[in-house]
C-alpha cells in the first residue's frame, strides 16, 4: 500500500536511520556552538559574531556528506 499523498511520501524518505543520525549530529553541533558563544559573550572571554554561529554545523554536514560520497564510491561490490 503506497501513500497517496505527497508530504507522506517524501516525510517517509527523509525519515531513514542515516538521516537522523546526521540531523541529530547537526543539532548537537548547533547547540554547542550557540551554548559557547552564549557563554563567552556572559563571561566576556571572547566576542563573537552570532552570524557565524552556523559554519560548525555546515562544516560538520559537508564532512558527513563527502566521507558519504567516500564510501559509496570505494564500496566493494
């Protein structure tokens, strides 16, 4: 039995193990690097510019994705 509906299927596509591995992933490094920005803002250690709060969590996708692109391409078949 297929859904009918298009968000049924596309939510059922996204919803795979890989993918929440690596939205979990991006989440804990967004939730770092605003805890740490927050942090050091209070303390006055160091002052950041909270439009750069986002690279971590890009850089951590795009090392997901090319490690990904890595091993799909070197797989023995």
């Amino acid at each position: 039995m297929r859904p009918k509906n298009i968000t049924a299927i596309l939510l059922s596509k996204i919803n795979t193990t890989q993918n929440k591995i690596i939205m979990k992933t991006m989440f804990l490094c967004l939730f770092l690097s605003i805890t740490f920005a927050f942090i050091s803002e209070k303390t006055g250690w160091l002052e950041i510019d909270w439009k750069l709060i986002f690279i971590p969590a890009l850089l951590v996708l795009q090392i997901i994705i090319i490690g990904t692109a890595l091993k799909n391409r070197y797989k023995k078949h």
